[in-house]
C-alpha cells in the first residue's frame, strides 16, 4: 500500500479525528455543501481575479474608486456563477442577502487595506498607477506538489518583495487567531515552496477578510513540524484502511447548537 497524496486540509482532519478523515478520504463518503464554504471560494476567485482588471484609463485621481468599484463588480460577477451551488443551500431570500452583504464588506475591507498599501507604494518609488499595480501583484492561486513528501496545495499568493518571499492565504474565518491547524498549513507551503525553490520563505501569513492581514517569519521549526505531521499520517494510512484502525475523537466539533459533522448520522459518536 503506496503513500496517498495528502494536503493540509486531509492531514488537519486526520489531526482532529482519524474516523472523519477515514470517511472523507477512504470510503469517499459526500460531504454536505456549506455556506461557509462556497462564500469563502467566491472570495478566492474575486481576489484572484481582481488583479487582472483593466487599468489603461485609471491614474492618480481615480484608482481608489476604480478598485473599489472593481470589487463589487467581480462579487456579483461570481455571485451568479455560482449560483447553482448557492441554490443547493436553499438559502431564504434574506439569508443570501446577509451573506452576499457580509461578502462586500469582508471584500471591501481587503479593498481599503491594499490602497493603503498601493497609495504608500506610489510615493515611494514614484511610479505610475499601472506601474505599482504590477508590482503589487502576486502570483495567485498557485498549486505546489512535494514528491518527497507527498503532499500538494494551492497557494493562494506569493508576494515578491526584492530578494524576500511572502506567501499569504485568505480566510473568511469568524476568529482572527492563527491556531494550530493554520500554522500546519504555512509550514506545508513553506516546506512545498522550499523543495521546488531551494529556499523557504521569508514570511507566511493569512488575510483575515474580515479583519485584517497577519504575518510571520519562517523558521526551521515551523518547517520540521510540518515534515513530522506528514510522517505521522503517512506512517498510519500507508499500512492500513481499515476503518476499526481510525479511532473517533469525540469532541463539540461532532455536534453543535446550529449543526453537526458531515458524517454524524453514520459514525454516531454518541450512540
């Protein structure tokens, strides 16, 4: 039985209970479509789009309404290509309002963040509106493979700041820490970028959308840790997929006031 390929979301549930990523990831079960999850990928492709806007008649006078008013237009833009998805949800009227709302403003949010950067960019290199725009764009949505460890991911965006490396994932998140599964997950990058690259990056760091951007350095341990929790899963799945080995941790995450795992009904944890 060879290494499975995995990714930090398959090692974070394999983290947080062995039974759900034996139901995920071995038997194939279907998972439950969420809100939270198709708002959080209309997000990603409005960012990952916005830097493709057109800017041949924006200057100095008009950047932070043309990139304000981009944004809007790219969430209803991918608001309705979505929309078979959002209608899977049966989402009432007023619930699709509120998120479509919360969406604009996380997004708006984001927005008034990189004029602030992009306007103390322009008066530092005293270049032109297109020019500082090309600058601050980063490579977007970028996928990563490490043959040696076996493991890939999508990297939201690489910065490149002269010599130094930026690696940032956006989150839609309620909290505004970066926990335990989150760091896992920047040292992944990390570990991917430096076997592809020869060298790790000098920072990793989530946009909170609702918040705002946090940032770390990379160290050695941050790395090594990563490479220890893709040892750990590959050391368990690579000898066995019987489903009696993926022992339940049952904890508030089985079930909660307003729902429940995806796969409660059939691993009844309790009882």
């Amino acid at each position: 039985m060879g290494k499975r390929v995995e990714s930090p979301s398959s090692i974070n549930t394999f983290k947080q209970c062995k039974r759900k990523y034996y139901f995920q990831y071995l038997e194939k079960l279907p998972t439950s479509p969420s809100i939270h999850l198709v708002r959080g990928n209309i997000a990603h492709s409005v960012l990952e789009d916005f830097y493709d806007i057109d800017l041949s008649k924006t200057n100095e006078q008009n950047y932070e309404a043309t990139f304000r008013g981009a944004i809007q237009q790219l969430l209803v833009h991918q608001w309705k290509q979505y929309g078979d998805r959002l209608n899977e949800l049966k989402l009432t009227a007023d619930q699709e309002k509120f998120y479509f709302e919360e969406t604009m403003m996380m997004l708006m949010n984001w927005t008034n963040q990189f004029i602030t950067v992009f306007s103390a960019t322009i008066k530092e290199k005293s270049l032109s509106v297109q020019d500082v725009f090309v600058h601050l764009t980063p490579v977007r949505e970028q996928e990563y493979r490490s043959e040696k460890h076996s493991v890939r991911g999508f990297i939201d965006a690489i910065h490149y700041y002269g010599d130094e490396v930026h690696i940032v994932d956006y989150k839609t998140n309620a909290r505004f820490d970066i926990k335990e599964s989150i760091m896992l997950q920047l040292g992944i990058y990390s570990l991917m970028y430096q076997e592809k690259h020869g060298k790790i990056p000098e920072k990793v760091g989530i946009h909170f959308l609702r918040n705002k951007l946090k940032m770390m350095k990379v160290d050695e341990e941050l790395v090594k840790n990563a490479e220890r929790e893709i040892e750990l899963i590959h050391a368990h799945t690579s000898i066995t997929e019987n489903k009696s080995d993926y022992t339940r941790t049952i904890t508030p995450l089985c079930k909660w006031r307003t729902g429940q795992c995806d796969f409660y009904e059939t691993c009844k944890p309790h009882g």
